[in-house]
C-alpha cells in the first residue's frame, strides 16, 4: 500500500484499520452497499450457502468513510467497486466470480476449506 502522498497513505491506513479486522475476524467477510443489486446477489448466494449466520457484511455506504474504504479495496483487490467477497482472508472476487463459482459449484468446494464451522451453516434449519 505505498504511495508517496502521505495524506493518501494515512487514509488508506485508516481504511486498513476497519477493513483488515473485518476481513480477519470473520471467516467469510463481504464488503458491500445496502442499496447495490450485485451486493445483493453475493449476499442472496452466501445465504443459500453457509446460511443467515454463515458470513458477515459491511454495508460501506452506511458508514462516513465509503470513499476511504472504496479506495482501500482499489488498492488492495483491484477494484473499488462492491461486492468485494473474502473467504479465510482471501480476496475471491464480486458478483460475477461470486456467481460463476456459485453456478460451477465451486464456492462450496472452496468454503468446504475454510477451517471453521462456516461449512455447517447451510444445515442449519
């Protein structure tokens, strides 16, 4: 995340500071708007799979610093643009990669891997 404008780099540590937690403390982490229909999608899609309780969201627009964290995810996954979907930490994708391993079958293969009991969710009543 080097940049040589330093009020630049301090926003973007800022953004770091609410973002990474987010990311980290939650085995699948989605970075999305409340009124975005791809964000809905994602979250439609992790529904089906883990469940309710399966995944957390963090509904940017809603918050004072959307413009900080749509720059942090630029720089971080390639793109401001929401959704910005994280499994384990890892960046996985928005809605059409979201989708395309919704439809292949592979993003229960993938969460299938996560090392906790998000896997479990979708067998919840």
């Amino acid at each position: 995340m080097a940049t040589a404008d330093p009020e630049v780099a301090a926003a973007l540590a800022q953004a770091e500071r609410v973002v990474a937690p987010f990311i980290d403390s939650n085995p699948i982490a989605l970075i999305t708007k409340s009124y975005c229909p791809h964000s809905a999608n994602v979250k439609r899609i992790f529904k089906e799979v883990v469940g309710p309780d399966g995944f957390a969201y963090m509904d940017i627009d809603l918050r004072p610093d959307t413009e900080l964290i749509q720059e942090y995810m630029a720089v971080t996954t390639g793109a401001p643009t929401v959704p910005r979907s994280f499994i384990s930490g890892q960046f996985v994708g928005g809605d059409d990669e979201i989708s395309a391993l919704y439809r292949s079958g592979q993003l229960r293969k993938i969460i299938e891997q996560v090392p906790v009991d998000v896997a479990a969710a979708d067998e919840a009543p």
